[in-house]
C-alpha cells in the first residue's frame, strides 16, 4: 500500500473530523435505514426503507420521477423507496450548492455533476464520503466492472487514494473506434455533387474547388458552415491535413506518450490560411463566427450547406443528401484525422453524503443500477409502459432490443422521459448479450471505424485525470486565460489571415500565459497515469 502523503493525511482527517459532525445532524433523521444490517441485507428488503436524494431533470421530463416506470420497478424490485428533490437542469448547479451547504443534507445527490474539483472541495469537509471501500464490500457489479477495466478505477480514485463518487460509463466503440474519437463529422451534399459530376474531394485543395462549384451553382448556398470553437460543430476536423490537426480541448497525446498543444503546433498554420482563402472567397458562412447552436441547426434544415460539421447528419433537411467526407489526405499524401480526447464517462454521477444514516445500504441500492439490464435501461429507458412510447422491447430471453423510434418523436426527449440517468455502466460487450445498439450510434460508429479510425495516427487520447486541487487550480487559472485567447487568434487568422507573419509573437504570448506551465502539469498527470496503469 502506498505512504499517504502529509496533505492527503490531513485531507482524510479533516474529512473524518467534519464527518463526525456533520452526521450528528443527520443520522438520527432516518431510524429505520439505520436499523439495516447491509451485510446481511438482500434485495427486496423485508421493510421499506427511504432515501432522500437530490437530482435534476430537463423541464420537459416532468419532476416526478416515481411517477416513472423504470423507478417503480426499482423500488418493486428493492422496497426501497427514494424521496427524490427534483430540479430543472439550468437550477439544478446553484440548487445543489445551497443544499450542500445546510447541515440537513440529503443522503445522495443524483445525476451529481461534480468535478474532480468539486469531489475533493466536498470530501475535505465531510460533506461527501469515500466510497471505495463501499464499493469493495457491497457493490458486485461495479466492482467486477472496475475490476475488469482497471483504466475507470484509476480515473475515479482521488490523488488521496480514495473514491468519492460513482462513475457514468457508456461504451460504444473502443479506443479509436469509439464513437467519441471524433466529435463533428464534415457532411457533404452528395446530391449536389452528383448534380454536378464531382468526385469526392480527397485534399484540402481538391475541396476547395468542389467549394467553389457549389457556389456556382447555387449562389444562394453556404457551401461550408461551422460554429467557431463549437464543439461538435467547429471546423477543427478538417484542420487534420495540417499538423496534428485540432479538437475541442485542444490537446493531444502522440505517440511518444507526449501532450500536445494543438494550437500551438506550427503545423496548423498552413491550414488556417488555407481556411482563410476560404472565407475570403465567399466560400464560408459569414455568421460561422457568431452563431449559435440553433441558428446553426435551422440553416442546415433548409439544405443550403454544400458542407457543415455536426454530430450526425439528421439535422440536415434532406439527411439522405448528406454523407460523410472521408478524412482529407496531409502534404505526405495520407489520409488524417485528429483524435478526440472525450469518452463515454463522467465522474461523478453519484454521491454519499456525510449525514446519510446508511452508507453501505445505500451503496448497495445503487450497485443495483450497475447491473447490466437495469444500466442499459437507465441509460436509455425502458420497455412495457403501456402509457408512452418505449425504447425497449424485452425479448422471451431477457434481453433488451431497440424499438425505431416513432415518427415525429424526439429520441432524447423520450429517452429522458423513460430513463433514470445517474450512474451506470453499459460496456461494448453488453451489445448482443444484454441489448442491442441504437440505430443512430451504430450508423455513426459505421462511418468512424471504415473512414476515420484507420485515418488516427495518435495511439492514445488525453484521459480525464483525477488531479489534486492544487494542480486542478493552477490548470484551471492558466486555461481561463489562455485557452480563450488561442481560440480567439484561430478565429481572427481564418477571417484576416496572417497567421504566418503573426506566429513567433502569438507563440510568444501563450508562452508568456504559461503554455510550458500548462504542458507540463498535464504531462505530469499523464506519466502518473500511464505507470498506475502498469503498476
């Protein structure tokens, strides 16, 4: 076992001192949760107990989350009753830190949305507990599920050593050809390409004249739109051709297990200029420096783009006209894309708190939602509601398979109508034993693993490392400053130009922002986590 560190000790002893008094508040509140052996206990208890909980919900979902399906037969399954406090989602941040701060506190926060900052803010006054050694005794299924992919251990345990949350892990693809290695795929209008004879475009050159054709021969078309710096929606894929290319944190890890920056990687330049021989031929949407999401969305349902970055292509009028430009090929004539850094997993979806009268019972109420039939409906909703729509039909052998969903309904909206969210875990191998795959995850994966993974040079991605406050405060303060300047020069070198004449001086600036800095505090937090993994 390691030595603890002297600030990870007085860490753990703070915790424990503010824990003692913060459960004399509370603990008193709940007699009859306190009065279950959790170790001898099992599922359906022989008395109802209830659980306080905190969580939110979108405005459209409805608050009353035991008015729900998939809750009632949680509780039928369990006789543990949950006395939810439901939120909207844009009140839940600050509803949540007013509640955190009384000493009446509920026993969990739901759906908790908590940083490793936040993790760590709250563990150190008691507030939250460690849930590690919960987990060993009490939680089979996450367990084996950690205990089979060690990468989600390492990502949850704290720099103390400890766990305070349970994590959210969806699986869909591995390593590359995980569905979030890319985030905006470059959709082209196949129709117009067809109505013009044009071949697929396969260079940064070779598109910019099927650009130009589209201008041509629709004048009042935008042949390429984006959102600058928008995620999913940012022009950063088509920069692969160029250096390491971009994405939406702007870092990289290449195959030297060393962290890029990728805007500040002299590489990207010639295709900023490139970019900007664009947008000063009139090839690019004039509104792609401020427009917003929805904006962007009800343009593309008109079918004027000849080229725009999303998700998928179904917010295209015609989505039919629209498939997937293949990765375009660099100056060594090789096809490129730039890995994402996000996957299918957050954190902290779910937290103990300080007053709750029975962690271990909790902790065992909730290792039921990492079972593998209750976590794919919790992610996605359920199946037999005879009052809605459903997601799911159970099979004869009690497997979940997808429904298509009806016409004129929106996925996520009954998805969020049906499921229970919080954490869970849905891995690759649960497809085909447990559930099947949504239609729309399956079609993207289709165009990522036969065109852009084999396209990824970078073996590796910049994982969600678990660093300590103090390195998390001096990330964060570095990155408020520096991030939104880099950003800004990229936007102002597509519009103007002048990225090579203004390079030296801009490289200057972020270094005098602490670039190395930066680069060095994450580099840190890689090797440690490279060697956890292979110690």
């Amino acid at each position: 076992m390691k030595t603890m560190s002297k600030r990870a000790l007085a860490l753990a002893g703070a915790a424990a001192l503010a824990l003692t008094s913060l459960a004399g508040c509370g603990s008193q509140q709940n007699n009859a949760a306190a009065a279950v052996d959790a170790a001898s206990a099992s599922f359906p208890l022989t008395e109802t107990v209830t659980f306080t909980a905190l969580t939110h919900e979108p405005s459209f979902a409805g608050q009353e989350l035991n008015d729900r399906l998939i809750v009632q037969r949680l509780e039928e399954a369990t006789n543990v009753h949950i006395d939810w406090t439901v939120y909207v989602d844009d009140q839940f941040g600050e509803k949540k830190q007013l509640a955190l701060a009384k000493k009446d506190l509920p026993d969990m926060v739901f759906d908790a949305q908590m940083s490793q900052y936040d993790l760590l803010r709250y563990a150190k006054d008691g507030t939250i507990i460690a849930v590690d050694e919960l987990i060993d005794q009490y939680m089979p299924n996450l367990k084996k599920v950690l205990d089979e992919n060690p990468e989600y251990r390492a990502l949850i345990t704290a720099p103390d050593g400890h766990i305070y949350s349970f994590p959210w892990i969806e699986e869909l693809g591995s390593d590359k050809e995980a569905i979030q290695s890319i985030g905006g795929i470059p959709w082209i209008n196949k129709a117009w390409l067809d109505e013009l004879g044009l071949a697929m475009p396969t260079t940064p050159e070779e598109l910019t004249e099927v650009l130009r054709a589209f201008k041509q021969a629709h004048p009042d078309s935008l042949p390429l739109s984006f959102v600058m710096n928008g995620g999913n929606e940012d022009v950063g894929v088509l920069l692969s051709a160029f250096g390491y290319g971009d994405n939406a944190d702007h870092y990289v890890v290449n195959n030297d297990k060393q962290v890029v920056y990728t805007l500040a990687d002299e590489g990207i330049v010639p295709g900023l200029e490139w970019l900007h021989t664009l947008y000063a031929e009139g090839l690019i949407d004039p509104e792609v420096f401020t427009q917003d999401y929805n904006t962007y969305v009800s343009k593309a349902a008109s079918d004027r783009y000849g080229l725009f970055l999303a998700w998928d292509n179904t917010s295209a009028g015609t989505p039919d006209n629209y498939v997937a430009l293949p990765p375009l090929k660099n100056a060594d004539g090789q096809p490129a894309v730039t890995r994402q850094n996000a996957m299918g997993f957050e954190i902290g979806r779910c937290v103990i708190t300080g007053t709750n009268p029975n962690p271990a019972l909790t902790a065992k109420w909730i290792d039921q939602l990492y079972d593998p039939i209750q976590s794919v409906q919790d992610n996605w909703g359920t199946y037999g509601d005879t009052t809605q729509d459903n997601i799911f039909e159970m099979k004869d052998d009690g497997t979940l398979q997808h429904l298509a969903i009806p016409e004129g309904v929106v996925p996520y909206e009954l998805r969020m109508k049906t499921n229970l969210g919080g954490p869970l875990a849905v891995l690759d191998s649960y497809y085909g034993t447990y559930t099947t795959m949504p239609d729309d995850a399956k079609l993207r994966l289709d165009v990522i693993q036969s065109q852009f993974a084999p396209a990824m040079e970078c073996d590796y991605n910049y994982p969600p490392i678990f660093f300590d406050i103090d390195t998390t405060d001096r990330i964060t303060q570095i990155e408020t400053d520096l991030k939104p300047y880099a950003e800004s020069q990229k936007a102002a070198w597509i519009m103007n130009g002048g990225a090579t004449e203004e390079w030296d001086a801009y490289i200057a600036k972020l270094n005098e922002m602490n670039l190395q800095e930066l680069l060095q505090l994450k580099q840190t937090g890689l090797d440690n986590y490279f060697a956890s993994m292979n110690g």
